[in-house]
C-alpha cells in the first residue's frame, strides 16, 4: 500500500529533514584524518536530539549506533567504532530522522583529507545519479524512470549499480512502499502520485556490482574491494513536479 501524505505530514517530514540538513553541515567540516566514526555519531545524535528529533537507525532491527557511516569500500550500514578516519577516505553517512513521528531520511558521502580524483569522480557521479533521476519526478511518471535513469548515468561512467540495496517509500514508518530500485527500465513499475514520499538513493559502485555482509550482520561491502559512494534524499511529489524535504530550512 502506497500512503499519500496530507499537507500536515509533509510539514512533519520537511521538518525532520531539515534537522538532518542541518547535521550534514555539522559533520561535514568533522570530516578529517584522525576522527572517528563514533565521534561523527555522537555529534549527530546530540544535534538530532537537541533539535527535537529522534535518531531512528539506533535501535532499529537492533541497529547499535545513531547513524551509519560507511567507509570506502563500505557500501551501506557501516557502523560508528574507534575506526580513525584517515586522508584520502571517503565516509558516506546515512540517516533517518524523526519528528512528532515523521521520517526523513538522506546520506552524503564525504572526502576525507585529500582524495584520489577517481574517488571525487564517484562521489560526483553519485550525486549526478540522483538528480538525473529528478528530471522524472512528477505525477504520471513511473519509478522506473526514476531507476533507469540512475543506472544509465552510472553506467555510462564505468560504474555499477548495487542490486542489494534500494530507494524506497517513507513518512511514519523508515521504509514503506513502493521500492525504489537504482536500476530498471523507463516505464515500469509504480505510477507516481502528487503526496507520495520516497527516499531516493544512488549506491553506486567502483567496480563490481556484488556485495556482501560482514560477520558483524550490519556492514555490507563490496565484493571487490573497491569504494562505494551514496546520495540520497527524502522527496515528495508535488502536483508538477517534486520538492526535496532533506533540506535546510528556508532562509538558513
Ligand atoms: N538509512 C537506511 C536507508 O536508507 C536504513 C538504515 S537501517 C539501519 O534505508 F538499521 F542501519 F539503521
Ligand atoms: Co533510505
């Protein structure tokens, strides 16, 4: 079942995610040689919470941390620990937060010192990926215009889509319906409708598409070795088009 969302719940996620824009300001500059990844998930949570907002990842299915922050060739769900960041990492932080119950979810990844012109290569096609697939996002499109649209733009770079791991709906709950995979062709899948809100997010890989999951059930990696970045922001859809709600607050 596909929610539409009121105006009321939408000025909810719109709030949430502007506390989560707000903490990519904050984290962003932390991200230097020698800090650790507990260290940006402790800020996070304290930022989160002084704002009113809950840190939904920490606890989730048993999550451990506040937020997820995975490095290299971390692909998604790394969690905080004494690892020291160091020049020339990238660290991709992935979060969820709330407000009076509304979800906003978004996940940059960030260079850490100076990095390898590959590496800002793939951070850059990341976000390129996700704003390729806005110039579909308005009613009567499909999802997979969306999807085709990423994977293309990934593609065309030398890169790779990850199959494991996929966009989707959110508002009251971290993940409801429709999917949203990186991958797919125009014209399938879910029809998009004004009041829809999903969480649309390029994981793209530096070689092979393959993952797999770490003994510690949460950190998936690449198969490879190879680095993985990720871009995503929470979205709805408006009556011509769609408005990101991970976003500063206007006028700040
Ligand atoms: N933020 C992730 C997503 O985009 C979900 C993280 S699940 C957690 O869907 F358990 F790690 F928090
Ligand atoms: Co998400």
């Amino acid at each position: 079942m596909i929610s539409i969302k009121s105006s009321r719940e939408i000025a909810l996620m719109k709030k949430a995610g502007s506390i989560l824009a707000n903490v990519f300001e904050v984290l962003e500059p932390l991200c230097k040689p020698g800090v650790t990844t507990n260290y940006l998930s402790q800020i996070a949570e304290k930022v989160i919470r002084e704002a009113g907002g809950i840190p939904e990842e920490k606890g989730y299915y048993g999550y451990p941390a506040a937020i997820c922050t995975s490095v290299n060739d971390e692909v998604v769900h790394g969690i905080p620990s004494n690892r020291k960041l160091k020049n020339g990492d990238i660290v991709s932080l992935d979060i969820v937060v709330s407000y009076q119950g509304y979800m906003a979810d978004a996940c940059r990844t960030f260079p850490v010192g100076k990095i390898s012109q590959s590496a800002q290569k793939l951070i850059d096609v990341t976000k390129e990926c996700f704003f390729k697939a806005m110039e579909f996002a308005r009613p009567g499109n499909h999802i997979g215009d969306l999807s085709h649209a990423v994977q293309s733009h990934a593609e065309a770079n030398g890169f790779s889509v990850t199959r494991d791991y996929t966009g989707h709906g959110l508002g009251k709950s971290m993940h409801e319906d429709p999917m949203v995979p990186n991958y797919g062709l125009s014209g399938k899948g879910v029809v998009l409708k004004e009041g829809m809100t999903i969480a649309v997010e390029p994981i793209i890989l530096e070689g092979r598409k393959e993952t797999k999951v770490l003994p510690d059930d949460w950190t998936a990696v690449t198969i490879d070795g190879k680095l993985a970045a990720h871009y995503e922001n929470s979205i709805v859809i408006t009556k011509d088009g769609y408005e990101i709600l991970t976003k500063l607050e206007e006028g700040k």
